[in-house]
C-alpha cells in the first residue's frame, strides 16, 4: 500500500485556509484520494476539549501553559488520527500544527523558539508534514476579517500578530523545501492555483 501524505496549512485568522483546505479536499477526491480532515487545536475527541478551553477560558493562563495545552492537543491528533490516516495511504489535510507553535507561542508570546521546537519534535515523536502552506496576510485585514466577535487568542493585539506573521515568515524562509508562503491578497482561485501546483510535486 502507497503511504499517504500530510499536508498542514497555516497563517493568521482570516488569511483564507480554511476556503483554500476545502478546494483542496475537493480536487483531490475528485482525483480519486481519499481525504482526511483534522485541526489543531481541536482534533475530534479529546481535542476539542482542549480547543475549548484554549479559546474561551476566561481567566488567565500562562504563556507555558497555553504552550502545552497545544501540544497535548498536536500530540494526540498525530497519534491518534494523522498517523493511522497516512499509513492507509491516506492525504491528511491539517489546519495549523507545529509551526502554529514556533509562530504564535514562539515569536508571537516571545517564548524560547528552540524550544518550542524541541517539545513540538517530542509531541509528534518526530512526524513532520510533507507539505506546509502558509497563506501570508497583513495584520489590519486579518483583523477586519476576524470582526468583532474575537476569542481569547483573536484578542492579542496587534503587535502580537505583527510578531507572529513575522515568525511565518521566518519559517518559510528557513524551510524552504517544505514551506511554500502564498499571498493571501490574492483571488481565490489563483491561490488554489499555486496550492495544486506545489501538491502535484509531492504526489
């Protein structure tokens, strides 16, 4: 059996990957993969547990402890539902996963970088995605997109995303190969576009 493949999206709120993981899983079923969806945080099960707390809990949480809460969210959904799927021969579509860490609890809350790496390798046992997209978008349409309703994690301000779009950025400039950044200003369809390109590569 052909081993599967793991595909993450990233990028700030509003960027669009949520529209451009729905195409995808379209023109890959209808190329005759089948297509498994999951998320972080919030992975079926346990995970949306954790989903909930990280994005509603009203009262403080510590930048650690929001840090770990992600992992134990990214650990369970590669144990539990990305690494069975891909050894099907599976195509997993995941919204966000390690480089949400590096990103928003690295760069953005300023914690040690290399060491949200170091405990993102140990959450995933080493797993890393086969393709990662990041949909880059400036901070001010990313909030007009987001509006008013925000939650707990929307509500960083924006020299917070300023951080973490930076972070993105960094990543993909360190990652190359596996990190394609988008420029989510453009159309829909141009974007899908680019996505079908650089999937077409790894399959």
């Amino acid at each position: 059996m052909q081993k599967g493949k793991f595909i993450t999206f990233e990028g700030a709120d509003g960027c669009g990957k949520t529209t451009q993981i729905n195409l995808l899983a379209e023109y890959l079923t209808k190329k005759g993969y089948t297509v498994k969806l999951t998320r972080e945080p919030g992975c079926k099960g346990l995970g949306e547990k954790i989903r909930e707390i990280l994005l509603n809990y009203e009262g403080d949480v510590s930048d650690v402890c929001e840090s770990f809460l992600f992992l134990a969210d990214r650990a369970q959904n590669t144990d539990i539902i990305v690494k069975p799927a891909v050894e099907r021969g599976e195509i997993v579509l995941c919204d966000r996963h390690t480089d949400s860490s590096v990103a928003y609890q690295g760069y953005g809350r300023q914690l040690d970088v290399e060491r949200i790496r170091k405990l993102n390798s140990i959450a995933t046992s080493g797993f890393n995605p086969d393709r990662t997209f990041v949909f880059d978008i400036d901070v001010e349409t990313s909030m007009q997109r987001v509006g008013k309703n925000k939650d707990r994690m929307e509500s960083a301000g924006s020299e917070f995303f300023n951080r973490v779009r930076n972070g993105y950025l960094e990543i993909g400039k360190r990652e190359p190969e596996r990190v394609k950044v988008i420029n989510s200003n453009d159309t829909i369809e141009n974007i899908h576009k680019q996505v079908i390109k650089y999937i077409e590569e790894i399959l």
